[in-house]
C-alpha cells in the first residue's frame, strides 16, 4: 500500500496500469478488465486534479480518501488479472474433438457450437448463398449437388439458417434474403481470430462492411471489401 504513495507526487503514472489492463482487455475480452482499466484511469486524473489543487483547496496532505480508493484498485486488478489469465486461457485451449462429440445433443431450436480447425486457417471453408426462397434452394442442392445438411437453426432476424456441408474441410449456409437484396454467395475465410484478422484488414486499406458479429457459440463472422471491391469474409472465434 505504501508504495502506491508515489501516485500522489507523479498522478500520471496511473496511466500504465490502466494502458495493462487495457491491453489484457483486448486479449480476453473480459469486461471486468476494462472496468479495471478505467478505473485506474479515472484515479489518474482524480490524483491530478487533487494535486493541481483543482479538487482540494484546503489542507491536502491528509487523504482519507485514499483509505478507500487503494484497496479497490489493489483487489480490483488482483481479481481482474486472474480473470483475464482464464480468459486468454480459455481463448488459446483448443476443445478435444472428443469433446465436442461426447456432449449430448441440442434440440433444433439451438445454435451449434463450432471448433475452429488450426489446419485451415487461410481457407475458404465456409459458403453462404442468399436465397429467396431457401428451402427450395436446400432442397435443390441436396439432391442436385449432394450436399449434407445439418439441423437448421433460427437466425436473430427471422427464418432459419440451413448448414450444408459438401466435404469434412468446406461447408456453408443458406438463409433468406434481405429486403431488397439480390440472391446470391459469398465466402468466409477461416481464421485464428475473427477481431484480429479484421482489424488487420482494415490496416491493410480494407473498407469495413460488417463489424465482427458473434453468430452462434464459437463462431465470430466479419466482413470487409478488399481493394479492388471484392468483399471478403472472415469466420472465426
């Protein structure tokens, strides 16, 4: 406790907690973290403002308030370091394929859980056709095609999103058109980090056209329109 004292002569030196906290934030995507974070960010400027005799006009060498505020910060990271330690672990632990299969089944009404594939960063594993009339497509292309189906699920929006599998590395999905969209596919590239690899993108001079969007338990979607206008889909955790 005693060295946090130096926060008192040097306040600003609360912004590398806080910069820490952030960072392992982005890692885990803990929302406790950020809170830390803030937290310590918010201290910083209070400090500032103690020191600069802004909030303090009086005698401020006395600071009940830091009887307070030193053991909420202190307890505060502790437990947010811990979570995001189990955060970033839960994001780099890749599940047994056993796992997954021994797990009881869902009713239809359930979104399937997804296990990334490290193999297939970089691919196109998943299709997604744009349908007018879905079931008829469904139907179509597991007798023209012969396509596997998996059990459909209902989307946010309305309607039911049909998986369709066409061998063990590639797949898709079939849904209904949009208001005043065009039937047609699109592709999504499988990746390690759907926030990563979007943001890379993005870097990389990418426009964004859908931010990443969580779309059932393990599976994180983004979309962003490459140079030359292609749109380009990413699909990962």
């Amino acid at each position: 406790m005693a060295a946090m004292s130096i926060l008192i002569e040097y306040p600003l030196l609360a912004v590398l907690p806080a910069i820490v906290f952030a960072g392992l934030y982005r890692v885990s995507r803990r929302p406790f973290v950020l809170v830390v974070a803030l937290a310590w960010l918010l201290y910083g400027i209070y400090e500032y403002a103690m020191q600069e005799r802004i909030l303090c006009s009086g005698e401020c060498n006395i600071r009940v308030d830091l009887l307070l505020i030193y053991p909420v910060l202190l307890v505060g990271s502790l437990i947010a370091l811990g979570i995001a330690g189990l955060g970033l672990r839960a994001r780099l632990r890749r599940p047994e394929p056993d796992e997954a299969t021994q797990r009881s089944p869902k009713r239809r009404a359930s979104a399937p859980a997804h296990v990334p594939t490290r193999g297939l960063y970089g691919w196109i594993t998943h299709t997604e056709l744009a349908s007018s009339d879905p079931a008829a497509t469904k139907a179509w292309c597991a007798e023209v095609l012969g396509w596997k189906f998996k059990s459909s699920f209902p989307m946010p929006g309305g309607g039911e999103y049909h998986l369709f599998a066409y061998s063990d590395q590639g797949g898709g999905g079939i849904r209904q058109t949009r208001p005043s969209e065009i039937p047609g596919s699109s592709f999504s590239v499988h990746v390690a980090d759907a926030h990563a690899a979007f943001e890379k993108a993005l870097r990389e001079g990418a426009e964004e056209v859908l931010p990443p969007t969580r779309v059932m338990p393990g599976v994180t979607i983004a979309v962003v329109r490459a140079p030359g206008g292609v749109p380009v889909g990413f699909a990962g955790p």
